[in-house]
C-alpha cells in the first residue's frame, strides 16, 4: 500500500530490455473509488499523456513500475473517469460523509498497487491546521461517490471524526 504523491513521477521500465517508457503522472480513478490505471508521460520535448491499465503492470517497486509491453499503453483519449490531478482533478474537491459531516479537502490516497483498492484519503483543513494538527486520513473500507460537488464516503468510526492522524508525518 502506498500513496500517490509517492508513485507519481516514477519511471515505468519494461522488463524484456529495460528501457525507460516513461513516468508516472497521476491516477485514473472509477466514480466509485477504484483506480482503474496510471496516466502515463512520455516524450521528451513533446510530452504526451497515455493511459495504463493497473492490471497490465507487472510490479511496483520503490524506484520504478514495471510492465511487460510497451504497447499495453493507450493514446489518452477524454475519459469519463477521475484523475487525481489531470482532467476531471479530484484534488481538493470536498469530502463529506454519509451523515452530512465535511471531512475537509481531499490531498491524497493511499492504495493497494495490484488490485487498485483505495483504502484511505489524506484530507487538509489548509496549510495551518495541516501544521498544527498533522495531516489527516481517513479510512473507508467501502466504496465512494464521486459528484460534481463532493466525494461522500463512508467513514470507519475511529475517532469521533472519522479521522486518525498519520504517524511519522505532518
């Protein structure tokens, strides 16, 4: 399990002949809270952006993402799915739970990298709460609804809020 902020820029290498293909970008994400792949760049003065199907990788490691063919790589097309921070950013966007409690602004996601499952979202009051009180996460073992407005998620009741600190982090 790791977040996006630690994925995003790592090179993606294949793994007939070790050539880089590109780096990571951001994360494409279902309306119901799935990450379906990975916006991939690749170029080198004109960059484009193609989509990667997460069960094509063939490993994450910490220093790159490994696939077996580089042409399991499709042009990025409009998609209908969410991004993390490309076109249609889930960044920042509103987080409320069932109950109608904002939960603050959504930052990050932690997931699991083979099956694409979002287990939590590191939320922000803003930059001076972050420093007061730590950065955020909360836990949802359920899947989430994606609107216009707000992502509302169904929170495990850990503390009062639905939050729990990260440790080592703030």
């Amino acid at each position: 399990m790791r977040t996006f902020s630690l994925l995003k820029g790592q090179p993606i290498f294949e793994t007939r002949n070790g050539t880089k293909i590109g780096e990571i970008s951001d994360l494409c994400i279902s309306s119901n809270g799935q990450v379906k792949g990975l916006l991939v760049k690749k170029g080198v003065f004109f960059k484009q952006s193609f989509f990667l199907d997460i069960q094509k990788v063939t490993s994450f490691g910490w220093d790159g993402v490994m696939i077996e063919n580089p042409l399991c790589l499709e042009k990025l097309k409009e998609h209908s799915e969410y991004t993390l921070k490309h076109q249609h950013s889930i960044d920042g966007m509103l987080m409320l739970s069932k109950n109608g409690d904002s939960l603050g602004l959504l930052k990050d996601v932690y997931f699991h990298e083979e099956v694409g499952t979002i287990v939590g979202y590191e939320i922000t009051d803003g930059f001076f709460s972050d420093i007061t009180e730590g950065k955020q996460v909360i836990q949802s073992g359920k899947p989430l609804a994606i609107g216009k407005d707000a992502i509302i998620v169904d929170v495990n009741e850990i503390s009062p809020t639905g939050r729990v600190p990260l440790k080592g982090r703030s």
